[in-house]
C-alpha cells in the first residue's frame, strides 16, 4: 500500500461503473452492486472525497462515445483524480486506444489505478508494463467473445435455424423453423400486399391505396412483459417496402442482409448499422426453406421493380411511371452514347432528348426528337403484338368483377369476425365472474362494452361500403367490354385510357429501346421483355414541318393571291376552295393575315396591279366595249391572253397584251353572218 501517498489521498477517487447491454443492466444486478461498493473501498483505503462516474451503464467499452470516460479523462487532466477504481481493467475500457490513453494521461499526473487485485502506479516501469498486458489482454478477450459469438451464430445460420426474430405473417414451429400464420386475417392481408404491387408496380402506389381504403397491416410487436404479438395499423410506407423486399415471404431463409459501417469521426469510432448488402453478399440465402407468400422468381421480379423505379440511380434504371402524356418516358435509350434519354414539354407537346453529352463534357445534345410520331409507332407496334390476348384480358376481367369481393370489404369482414370472437370472448369472463365483485366486474364489463364497440364501428364501416359499391355489368358493359378486348386499338384510344394506363401496357412489353439518328430517320430498337427485338424506322419532318403544318399548294396559292386581293377575300376563296388551316379549321381575315406574318408575304396593295401593269377581266372587257361574258369567252379561247390561279380567282390581264389584240388590223366578226348588225341600246 506504500503506492498510496498523501498526495493521492489529498485529491480525490473516482469510481468508474460500466455494464456494456442494456440486458446486462437488467439482469446482472451483483455486477452492478460490486462496482458501487468500491466507494466503500476507497473510503476505507483513507479517500474522504469518492465520485462515481456512472454515465456509461448500457455502452459498450470498444470505442463508442462515452460521455463517462471523457469527463474521468479530463478530471485527469485537470489534476483533481488521485485514483480510478475499477473492478477490472476490461470496465474501464476494451480498446488500446482508449486504455493507453488513461495509462498516459495518470502517469503524467500521478494518478494510481485500483482494481481487485492490487495499485498500479502507471510512473512505475513494472506496473506500467503490467497494465498493458491486462488491456491487451481485455481488449484480445473482447474479440475472442465476438469472434466466438458470431461464429456459432453463423453456424446456425447455415443450417437455416437461427430466428433473431419472426416477421409478421410467420409463427415459431418448434425452436428451428417458422410457418405461416393460422390466422386467415394476417395472411389475405399479406397477400393483398403483393397482388397489388403485381398491378401497380410501384411501393409508394400501394402504399397509397391501401392508406385511401383504410386497409391495416399486420406488425410484429416485441414486449418484454407479453413477448410477441401482432398489432394492426395503418401502413408507413417503410412497412409496404419491408414486406415487398423480405425474402423470408418468398419461402427463402437469408441472414446477413445488413452490415455494420465502423469510421473515425472527431477521434472517436463511430458505427453504422443496418446498411443494405447486395444479394450476392447475404452470407446465407437457402431457398424453400418454409411456405412462402409469392415464389421466387416474383420476388426476384419485384426487386428489379423496384430497383427500376428508384429515378435518382442514374440513367441505370428506367423510373416509376410520372405524369406527363409522353409514353416512352424511362424506356428510350440513346443509341449514341448509351445514356438514358429524358423528356421535356414545351406547351402541350414534347420531345425527347440525350443531354448526357452536355452535362459531363458540355457539348451539344446527342439527339432530340418529337415524342408524338414515336409514340404512336411504339404503341402500334406493342398492340400488334399483344392482339391474341386482349380476349383473354377481356374475360379475365369479367371474371374478377363478378366474382370477387373487393379488398377492403374481404379485410373489413375478417377484422369483424376477430371483433366477435374477441367479444364473445369478454363476454364469457364476464359471466364467469360474480356480478357481486364489482373490482372485478366493473372492469370486465369495461371490456366488453369496448370489443362491442369495435363490432359496431366495423358493421358500420361495411354497410357504407356496401353502399358505395358500384352496380354489377350489365349485358350492354358486359358487350362492350369484349369489344374492347377484341379491338385492342379501340381499347387503347378510349376516352377513359388514361396515359399512366398505356405507360404500364407498355413498360409489361418493353424492357428497352434503343434509338438512334442515321441519315433523317430515327431507328429504333424494341427490346422486349421476353429476349427477342423489332426495328422500327421513322422518317425525321423537316424544320418547320409538324402535323399542323399547312400543304405546300396552299402556301403558294396564298403568296400569289396576296399580290391580287386582299386577306378577306383570300379568307374567303380558300373556304370556297375547300382548303382548311393546318388544324383543320376554316380561314379569316385574322388567321390569313398571320399566316402572312409568319411566311414572310408582304400585305396586299391597290396599286399593285397599275405597277405591274396588269388589268382585271371588268376593266379588259370595259376597254374593249363589250361585255364581261364575251370578255370572259375571249380569254378562255385565248383570243385575248389571261391567267387564273385557282378556281374563283380574279382573272389577270396584261395591259400590253391587250393593246396587242387591240392593233390587230383584222379582228373576226362576232358573228359569222357579214349581214348581222349591232343593235345598240339608247
């Protein structure tokens, strides 16, 4: 005891507690009681001054922040610890760094170290030496422990055998093995889960409906006092995901899912827990191992479904169905460079585009292209193919109107028969007990009125949706949902086809398609999902060329009535003409005088005809004295030369062509009797 000095005990001594679990918290109470009676040693070894430090029950000694250990290491360091009690040296810490630390630190001060076995005096070469070896010691220990732990953990694992705990939907068989639950109710509920997804392919669009129905979830619930249980809430969608992405309702056992990600942040260790593996890192995947709620190869489909539908992973993935009425979104990738292609809308139409050249290089875009040609090729081409099943689709869907129930009534009707048996149930333990004993009947009476409201809340709830169910098919439906089947083209531009439908027809067909740009075409490569592939070509329209663009012959009928008459009367023989606008509508003087602006053609002037001097039929006919139908009879013979664009146009007669006819020296008569006079009118 001679390593005691008055100085030691004229500064204080502190005990260090430490339990590493929060199990070890709950059961090893003589452990706890043993580290809090070294305050009576200290006193006893002549402390006045004893502080215990038992901030870090619960944490772990290999290197976690402890809140505990730094405040011992800076009283240390402040000069005030004349010596740290521990029982042992693996309490005070299960790493080198931490245990060489303190070593350093209280030989710097002069601080002595006190466990069990004896005083430590860190100045001291033998004792320093000594506490090293029982800190590599405890720290070798340590992994000795995990090592050993962890390994007959995997061992059973191999075997299929270790069950940290059971998903909801499964029970315990036995100590080596799960089932499926009895209970019907878990199990139609499940279920629901995965045909959905098998509909809407999207986790978020389940996790939707089922919120919008009202439909709860079973969950796994761990309680100290009642072990497992199930509980039914109303999905997160983290509950919808855990379900779809567990491999344990394909029938498959996998341990070693997750990993744990150690890093140094400020000097201190820091662990992750819980990230994510790829499937060909789980340390055990043993397939069939127990009865599953989907096989195999639909889980395996729903994980590249999901996979899929994650947008922020790059041009790597195709994307969830968005909004927008473009139907190739997600599937088109560009042949150039390989990127996946996007899609921008400008007004109501839109395009679609390769910018990966110009976000990593800032170069131009690889290609663009309207999105409407393409989609209307594409679809023709997926309905060509898929024209033998729309009958069957047809009766399949017949069949589930008629002859199912729908999901959230089948999970209203066995959440009631749960709510009646748990009422019968109260009601029996009511009725064994002494109506006399009040203590006791009071509450069993409280019980019941609560399972009875439950029943009635329920009823409720099915009436209302017995009231919102929609009218069975009638035989005028029924027809005319076999003709759709029948003309799938039909079905496919119906009026109640939405574009989110016709995205998910196609993206079940299609699992790529390559595009590219070759001499004005635009080749595209279909990619099915089946393995085989159709080329498509599409010819590019040209600057200015769209589907509302008006024909060439009417754009040069336009520029050369607007050097004869103005833009109502082109208005005006165009409709006589038969000659619409590119959108099909009929022309005013408004959209005659646009369309004039935007090609460029100069407006109609009265002085154009004197500058070019040319002359209507009214003013040839007046010149030459006759009349406007022997005006008219002389152009079309050509005795007088004239022009005439269109039908309904004014006819156009050189002045100088018509001085010529006029000093001809022998003009033929206008009869062929020499005899004929004229009769003139006074």
């Amino acid at each position: 005891m001679i390593k005691i000095t008055a100085d030691h005990l004229g500064r204080g001594a502190f005990v260090y507690i430490r339990q590493s679990t929060a199990d070890q918290l709950l059961h090893n109470l003589e452990s706890r009681r043993r580290q809090y009676g070294l305050a009576d040693r200290a006193r006893q070894l002549g402390w006045t001054t004893v502080e215990v430090i038992d901030d870090d029950l619960g944490r772990s000694g290999g290197g976690v922040n402890r809140p505990g250990f730094e405040r011992l290491l800076a009283a240390i360091c402040e000069g005030r610890v004349g010596a740290v009690f521990a029982i042992e040296a693996s309490r005070l810490a299960r790493n080198g760094r931490d245990w060489h630390t303190l070593i350093e630190f209280c030989g710097l001060v002069g601080t002595v170290i006190v466990d069990e076995d004896g005083v430590y005096d860190p100045r001291h070469p033998n004792d320093r030496l000594l506490l090293g070896m029982k800190g590599t010691m405890s720290e070798l220990e340590l992994s000795l422990f995990r090592q050993r732990s962890q390994e007959a953990l995997k061992q059973k694992a191999r075997r299929g055998a270790l069950f940290l705990s059971v998903a909801a939907g499964y029970v315990r068989a036995g100590g080596d093995r799960i089932e499926k639950d009895p209970d019907k109710r878990v199990q139609e509920a499940l279920n629901l889960v995965f045909v959905k997804f098998a509909e809407f392919h999207s986790v978020r669009q389940v996790h939707v409906w089922l919120r919008d129905e009202g439909i709860a979830l079973p969950v796994a619930c761990h309680r100290a006092a009642e072990g497992r249980s199930i509980v039914w809430k109303l999905p997160l969608y983290n509950t919808v995901h855990n379900i779809l992405t567990n491999p344990v309702y394909a029938g498959a056992y996998a341990f070693g899912r997750t990993m744990s990600k150690v890093s140094v942040e400020d000097g201190r260790k820091r662990v992750k827990r819980g990230l994510r593996r790829p499937q060909s890192e789980w340390d055990v995947l043993l397939k069939d191992q127990h009865e599953g709620y989907i096989t195999w190869s639909e889980f395996e489909r729903n994980q590249r479904v999901i996979a899929n539908n994650a947008t922020g992973k790059g041009s790597a993935v195709t994307g969830a169905v968005r909004r927008g009425e473009l139907l190739l979104a997600g599937l088109l990738r560009c042949g150039h460079c390989g990127r996946k292609m996007y899609v921008g809308y400008g007004g109501k139409a839109g395009r679609y585009y390769c910018q990966g050249a110009l976000v990593n290089h800032g170069t131009a875009r690889c290609i663009s292209f309207g999105g409407l040609r393409a989609d209307n090729a594409v679809g023709t081409e997926v309905l060509r193919v898929l024209k033998p099943l729309g009958i069957d689709a047809a009766v399949k869907a017949l069949a589930a109107q008629t002859g199912e129930i729908s999901a959230a009534q089948r999970q209203l009707d066995l959440a009631l028969q749960e709510a009646h048996f748990a009422a019968a149930h109260a009601r029996r333990q009511y009725d064994a007990v002494d109506p006399a004993n009040r203590l006791v009947a009071g509450e069993l009476e409280r019980r019941w009125n609560k399972a009875l409201q439950v029943v009635h809340r329920l009823e409720g709830e099915i009436a209302e949706l017995e009231a919102k169910k929609p009218a069975p098919l009638g035989e005028n439906e029924r027809q005319h949902l076999m003709r759709l089947g029948a003309d799938l083209e039909l079905a496919w531009s119906h009026p109640a086809a939405t574009a989110e439908t016709r995205k998910r027809i196609l993206r079940t067909a299609l699992h790529e398609i390559v595009v590219r740009i070759e001499g004005g075409f635009i080749e595209m490569v279909l990619h099915w999902q089946g393995g085989d592939h159709t080329a498509l070509q599409l010819k590019i329209n040209g600057v200015g060329k769209h589907r509302w663009t008006v024909s060439e012959d009417t754009l040069t009928l336009i520029r050369e009535l607007a050097r004869l008459m103005p833009d109502q009367q082109i208005a005006r023989l165009l409709n006589r003409a038969g000659k619409p606008t590119g959108r099909g509508n009929g022309w005013t003087k408004a959209r005659v005088c646009s369309f004039r602006s935007h090609h460029g053609i100069a407006v109609y002037h009265e002085s154009e005809w004197a500058e070019r001097g040319e002359i209507t039929l009214e003013a040839a006919a007046q010149i030459m004295n006759v009349s406007l139908m022997t005006a008219l009879r002389m152009v079309r013979r050509g005795t007088v030369k004239g022009r005439q664009l269109c039908r309904g146009a004014p006819w156009v007669i050189k002045a100088e062509d018509l001085a010529a006819y006029r000093e001809k020296p022998s003009r033929r008569p206008l009869t062929s009797d020499p005899s004929q006079q004229s009769l003139q009118f006074q």
